[in-house]
C-alpha cells in the first residue's frame, strides 16, 4: 500500500488489520489451530504475535505460493490448510466454517473464494489480483483452503470455487482507498 506500516498492523475501526482476521480464525468452529505467517518484511507484525501469544511462522517472503509451500513444509501441515490475507477486516468465523464446509464436501485439493469483479467495481474496490475460473474472471479474496500434502507436490491441483457477493469477503483492502471504503461500509 506503499505505507510506512506493516499492512496487518493498519489500524482500522481501532485495531490491527491482523486482530480483525485472527479474531474471526478464533470464531470458527471448524478451525483447530492457527498461525500467522511473517517475513523479514513484517518485523513488527511478528513482535505484536508475540505479545499476543499467537503461533507465528517466519517465510522468507518469495511470494504467495513460495511462502506458503515453506510453511506447510515447516509446520507439517498435509491435511486441509486454509489460508487468509490479514487484509479482510469484515470476515468472521462463520464465513470461515462455511469455507471449510465447501472445501469439505467438493471432493478437491483446492478451494478459492472469488468476488465478481463487478461487485468490487460497484462498491469503488480496487481490482489487484484476479484469477480464471470455469472461464469466468474473478476478483481473489485470498480466502482459500488447499490440501498441504498437495501444495509440496509437482503438477495440477484440482480446484473449486466458491463465488460470493458478501461483504466480510468483498472487503479486501489493497488500497488507501479500499481501507477508506471499507471504514465507511463497515460503519454502516
């Protein structure tokens, strides 16, 4: 975002973006055990895990894919991993718990949550990363849920999808401009 802040620690509605997303990870039912995933880049996102008494596990910041392919690694995750940016102020346990129902029950090794992009348009939300699916573009929530033993292996992964319009997943915050909208969404 181009900030001086660590884009978890972004104060939004009087808190980190971070303790917004970790306290829906908390509210879901279906979510055993967490941990917040740093870098060199977040020094301060990984001493406020500290204080916090989160688990957290350092990546060396090589992008999406990279980092989380290190950590499954590191953690020994092979079962269903759900994943989350700390960006989606609006998400709550029960959105969570639905995800991992859908992942559940779609029989693949990969489930992502999409947005239309129009909806983002809609709402004056930036558009930064997309993703092809069933021959639909879709904006990426960055909510999703793989199987880790997969996520080490070589090749294609089955994947399925869940398209959305709700708000706790439509708030994705990538821009000061998003973090504006989204405040004032949120207040409403």
């Amino acid at each position: 975002m181009g900030l001086p802040t660590e884009k978890p620690m972004l104060v939004f509605g009087g808190k980190p973006l971070l303790d917004w997303v970790v306290a829906a990870v908390q509210a879901a039912k279906k979510i055993g055990q967490f941990y917040v995933i740093t870098s060199p880049n977040t020094p301060v996102t990984e001493e406020h895990c500290r204080a916090m008494g989160w688990n957290y596990v350092r990546t060396d910041a090589k992008g999406y894919h990279n980092d989380l392919k290190q950590a499954v690694s590191k953690l020994d995750w092979m079962g269903p991993v759900l994943t989350m940016p700390s960006d989606v102020p609006a998400i709550t346990g029960e959105v969570l718990d639905r995800v991992v129902d859908a992942f559940e029950g779609c029989g693949k090794d990969f489930l992502a949550v999409f947005v239309p992009i129009e909806k983002r348009k809609e709402l004056g939300l930036s558009i930064s990363s997309t993703d092809e699916y069933k021959g639909v573009w879709y904006a990426v929530s960055g909510v999703n849920v793989v199987n880790g033993a997969k996520v080490l292996g070589e090749g294609k992964v089955e994947t399925a999808a869940i398209i959305t319009e709700e708000t706790q997943v439509v708030l994705n915050v990538n821009t000061t401009k998003d973090f504006e909208i989204a405040e004032k969404i949120l207040k409403k």
